[in-house]
C-alpha cells in the first residue's frame, strides 16, 4: 500500500494538477480582497468584523459554485491518466491488490481537496491580518469552517471518483457533476438541501462569514455515510473488474 501510495504521488508531480490547486484559492482570495477594498465603507459602516467580511467576499464565490466543480475536474483527471491508452489494464496485471490501487488514488484526492481547502484558509487570514483593525480578533470560524468543508466535501469526492473509476470516457463523471454542481446555489436557498450532496461544501465554508445557511451536525455524519457507501461499492465492482 505504502509504495504504490508513493507512486500515486509522483504522477502527481508531473502533472499540472498542484498548480490549479495553488492558484484557485489565490485567485478567489485576490478577488474577495479587491472586492473588499472596493466597497469597503459599505462592509463596514455598521462595525461589522473585518475578518468575516474579507472571508465572505473570498468565499462567496468559491465555496457556492466552484468547490464541488474543483472536485469533479480534479478526479476526472487524475483517473484519466490511467483510463488514458488502457493503463489501467497493465497496472491490474502486476502482482499489486486492487483494493490498494482504488484506495491510494483516493487517498490522493482527498489529500488534494483538503490542502486546496487549508491554503485557503491561510491566504484568507493573511489578507485579514493585513486589512483588519488591531481591535477586532479573528473569528475562530474562519479556521474550523474550511477544516468542515473537507468533510463535508466527502460525499463529492465518494460519487465522483466512484463515477470516474466505473466510466472510461471523462465526458460521463464531467457531465454529471457539472450538471449536479451548477443548481447547488439555488438548491441551498430551498427545505430540500440536505437532500444534494453537491450543496454541502459551499454552505459549509460560507457558514464562518455569517451567511444565513444552517449547518447541522447531521450533514457531517450524512457526508461520511455516503463517502463509506460510494467507497466500499466502487471498491467492490473495482476488484471484480475485467483485465
């Protein structure tokens, strides 16, 4: 498990995928931050908190409509580079148990999501250090709102890498999460969220800038669920999977 967990790490490196990891969070923390400083007198003219103000404008846009979208493109590549020329077929001949195949690329993806998520966080406290007064402290939400998200990203990741593992063809895992993450923004403003996974990691990350959604204990406990559930069929159907 330990070696073939280190060979998933090095494709890695000589993919591009690391790079959109850094650059999405900076991206959308420089966007918050412009934002801010823009408006800044009407974020601030009641004494609102500096901190929560600068996490919102950042988050806003990530967490709503691009979070589970990362997600989705991040697995579909990853799996693509061994469904691209049948890899997958060489690598199910060598004497190497698929549970850990299935369960190291996973491993990666998780890894992935959450150090998109952590840096975030960081950049997301600098810019709060850098704009907020020295009198007003730093929400702890702006720290625990982003380590949520990881676990309420997990069903995502659970439906979409079992999606990317059971289709060959990227177009079908693409298109399901794209048609499943773009309604996630109008689905969370309705009784029915805790019904759409999708909708779990944006309302998640937008709790810690005072954003009116509800975060029951009980969608960490569902998210876990179906990232069991999703996990232990894919890993079924993976090692009675044809050469």
């Amino acid at each position: 498990m330990k070696n073939v967990f280190k060979v998933e790490l090095l494709k890695l490196r000589h993919s591009k995928i690391l790079n959109i990891v850094m650059f999405l969070p900076l991206f959308f923390v420089i966007l918050g931050f412009t934002n801010f400083l823009r408006y800044r007198e009407l974020f601030t003219e009641k004494g609102q908190n500096v901190w929560s103000q600068v996490y919102t404008q950042s988050s806003m846009f990530y967490g709503l409509f691009l979070i589970a979208l990362f997600i989705t493109i991040i697995i579909a590549v990853l799996v693509r580079i061994e469904n691209a020329e049948d890899n997958f077929k060489r690598i199910l001949t060598l004497p190497i148990k698929r549970s850990d195949i299935y369960i190291a690329k996973l491993v990666v993806v998780c890894g992935i999501v959450a150090l998109n998520l952590i840096i975030f966080m960081l950049l997301t406290i600098f810019v709060g250090m850098i704009m907020a007064p020295s009198n007003q402290s730093m929400p702890m939400e702006l720290i625990y709102s982003p380590m949520l998200c990881i676990v309420a990203s997990l069903p995502v990741i659970g439906i979409q890498y079992y999606l990317s593992m059971k289709f060959k063809n990227i177009a079908v895992p693409l298109g399901i999460g794209l048609a499943f993450s773009i309604p996630a923004l109008l689905i969370n403003n309705t009784k029915y969220w805790m019904l759409f996974p999708w909708a779990y990691p944006g309302r998640v990350l937008l709790n810690a800038g005072g954003i009116s959604f509800d975060c029951p204990i009980y969608i960490y406990i569902i998210s876990v669920i179906v990232f069991i559930f999703f996990t232990i069929v894919g890993l079924y159907e993976f090692n009675n999977r044809d050469v």
